[in-house]
C-alpha cells in the first residue's frame, strides 16, 4: 500500500473569497476541478508539510510567505484510494490581501470564489466537506481537526475529531 501526502492552503481575502485553481481539462490530477492551491509534498519535505504548502502556494500563485496572514495547520484529512493508496492531507488556512498580485502557473487558473458559494463549484467532495466544517464550526474556534472520509448512505462524509495531546 501506498502513502501519498499533500499540503493546500485555503486563502482568503478581505472578501471572503477563497482562492482556487481550476485544473486544466488535460491535468493527470482533477482535471477541470477547482482545488485549492497545492499539492503533492516531496521527499525532503514529508515531516514539514507547512513548509510543502509555502513552496505550493509560491509556484502556484506567485505568493510568497510574508505576503501570508496567519497562515495554520486546522485540518489533517486520511482518505483510502482504491484501496491502494493511503492519503495524507494536510490542510492550511489563512489569508491573503486581494489587491496581491497573482500570476498564473500552468497548472491552471486563479479565481477568487465566495466562500459561501464554494458546495456549489465543480469542487471535490473533500472540499466541499471541509468547507462546511469550516463554516460552521472550524472559523470559531484555534482548534486543529483530523476528518477521515468515508461514506455515508452511498454519499461522501467526513468523520471529525479534535487533533489534541491529552497527555497532561
């Protein structure tokens, strides 16, 4: 069985918008889906995920990291592929100013989507699963949550729980 990590970062501007990339209809990866900016982490960077989603977010949108505002760890999401390939997402978020200066990379095309009208793009369903958690509960609060992706009733769904050290 494979293991397969990534980091993305959802970013927001002053809007609430959230950047995104729609994949070209030709990409190995989601072709014509919105994702959020990043990717798959590389060997040397498999014990610093944050450091994979600021090298994501730079080839991506041009970004760099001081051009970032509080940009966290809040999810870790654990999803089986065909029952071959274990994945390993880490999720960032944070904001951006939308006056920044983007510049397009060739995996695909930047575009500002409102948050609340993000269920409703040709996202995946762990994006959209997130999201709502996101809105109705993870924007309240510090905490960082590990989501396991299963299904429900033949539905996509997302089993949450509070990543914490309970050791005192």
């Amino acid at each position: 069985m494979k293991l397969r990590q990534m980091a993305v970062a959802f970013l927001f501007n002053d809007k609430q918008e959230v950047l995104f990339i729609q994949k070209k209809s030709n990409s190995p990866f989601l072709p014509g889906r919105k994702v959020p900016i990043g990717g798959h982490m590389e060997t040397g960077e498999i014990n610093t995920p944050y450091h994979a989603c600021i090298r994501e977010i730079k080839e991506e949108t041009g970004l760099t990291e001081k051009q970032l505002n509080n940009l966290r760890l809040r999810y870790v999401v654990h999803r089986m592929r065909n029952n071959s390939e274990i994945r390993i997402q880490y999720v960032y978020f944070g904001s951006v100013s939308v006056h920044s200066n983007l510049l397009e990379s060739d995996e695909g095309e930047l575009s500002w989507v409102n948050a609340q009208d993000i269920a409703h793009q040709a996202v995946t369903a762990t994006t959209k699963e997130m999201m709502k958690h996101y809105m109705e509960i993870g924007k309240s609060t510090n905490k960082v949550y590990v989501g396991t992706m299963k299904s429900l009733n033949g539905e996509p769904d997302i089993a949450w729980g509070v990543l914490e050290d309970w050791e005192k």
